[in-house]
C-alpha cells in the first residue's frame, strides 16, 4: 500500500462485502496491519515494529467506525501497540456499537521475541453477543491446549497452526475460525513471505462436515470466505454426540 488511505480502502472493501452477505462477524488476520510497512523507509526490525505503533490511532477509529457502519463485530486481526514501554501483539475486538476490547497473544514466537522484541500478554477474554460466546487466540496461542480449554470451559467467559486449530475444534466440541496472512512484503524484514488458508473447523461428529471442515477458501489468495454457524449443533454434540470429550474428562485424575 502507498499510504494508510489505501489500507484503509482494502478493509472497508472486504468489511462491506461481508455486510453484503449478512455477516455478523469479521476476522481479518494476525499482523495484518504490517503492511503499512511497506510505505515508509526501510528501518531495522525493532525500528520498524514500533513505528507501527504509530498507526495505531487511525487503525482503532477505522475499525470502530467500519464496526458501526454495518452494525457487526470485527475480530480486526493483530497490530502491535505499546504500553508501558513494551511491544504487544494485540487482536483489537470491534462491538457493533464501536467500542472495542483488546486480546493479547499470550505465546510468543522466538523470532517474534529475537527480532521485534514483543512481550506475551497475561489475559483471556470471552466475549458474550447475542448469538454467540467467543473467545480469539492469536496463532502461536492454538498450539497450546490448555488455553483453549480453560477458554471452553469457562462458558462465561501454515500446518502446525492449522492442525492445532482442528484439534482443539474436535477435543472442546466448538467452531474455530482461522484468518492467514497472504502475500509479501520483501523491503520489511521477517515478513517477506507468507502462506495462508481461510478456514471454519468443526467437531468431527454426525452434526457436522465429516473431516471437520465446515468452510476452506482457496490457499495463498486473497480472499473474503463465508459461511453460517449453527450453535446449536454445538450444544447437542455436547451432550449427544457419538463421543462427548466435554463429559467424559478424567477430572479425578487431573489437575
């Protein structure tokens, strides 16, 4: 992109498409900001991170203002921000009403650590809508169980990602959506090449798609990929599916 107009341009496109599909919810994904990189003068890693930061402000009242418009949630992927003198890799959460909270990655890459020196964030968040409880975790976060079960558990509240994303859909009974990043950005270090594959997975049970796999877009393009969720596939299965993992946990013999 040339500038942050243009950015901007490319979210309202896709934020509007999925208005025009009824969409209730949006998930752009991580680090998808980054981009606007590629307008400024090439600068170290750890230079360049937080001159994103910098976007900040113009990224929150584009999002809010997207999110009001079409009166939808926007999971609006990750962008770094800083607090306190240090780099978060945050997922900001828009409301239909503009407002917004934000979930922190908790794991963080050791590249992401050696090259932009970005700290884990120490909270979960579970977000309740009138369709739907959900909860974000950001990439390297899927790759570790506990969190999505703790996330599943308390109701109120490419391959290896992708894989782990199946995996906890099939053990916690719940949809998990994922967003990849596509394309390149060749002049910004550490984010030259990218793979990614839009997808929806599902329990692995009679409700739902026999491998899991409620929705897939195409790899490696970019591209907006919709589909419905029944929620009330999810809380049969929980209590009638062929397995029920949810009720048959070995709690005496864990801790």
């Amino acid at each position: 992109v040339a500038n942050f107009d243009e950015f901007a341009a490319q979210v309202r496109y896709f934020t509007e498409t999925a208005a025009d599909y009824r969409s209730d919810f949006v998930l752009f994904p991580e680090f998808f900001s980054v981009q606007l990189l590629s307008h400024i003068e090439v600068l170290s890693p750890m230079e360049s991170i937080r001159r994103l930061t910098t976007f900040t402000g113009r990224f929150v009242d584009l999002m809010s203002d997207l999110s009001k418009r079409y009166g939808m949630h926007i999971i609006a992927g990750s962008h770094v921000v800083e607090e306190g003198g240090r780099l978060y890799n945050k997922s900001f959460i828009f409301r239909p009403d503009g407002t917004h909270v934000t979930q922190p990655k908790l794991h963080i890459t050791p590249s992401e650590r050696r090259d932009w020196g970005i700290s884990g964030g120490n909270e979960v968040h579970v977000l309740e809508t009138p369709k739907v409880k959900f909860a974000v975790q950001i990439c390297y976060d899927i790759e570790f169980p506990e969190t999505a079960r703790y996330l599943a558990d308390n109701r109120q509240g490419h391959l290896r990602v992708r894989y782990c994303a199946q995996a906890r859909a099939i053990e916690n009974q719940i949809y998990v959506v994922t967003a990849g990043v596509t394309g390149n950005l060749p002049s910004v270090p550490a984010m030259d090449i990218h793979y990614g594959q839009a997808a929806v997975f599902s329990p692995s049970d009679f409700a739902f798609a026999r491998d899991g796999i409620q929705a897939e877009a195409d790899s490696n393009i970019e591209t907006l990929l919709v589909t419905d969720l029944d929620i009330s596939d999810l809380y049969r299965s929980h209590q009638r599916g062929s397995v029920t993992p949810r009720l048959d946990r070995r709690r005496d013999l864990f801790e």
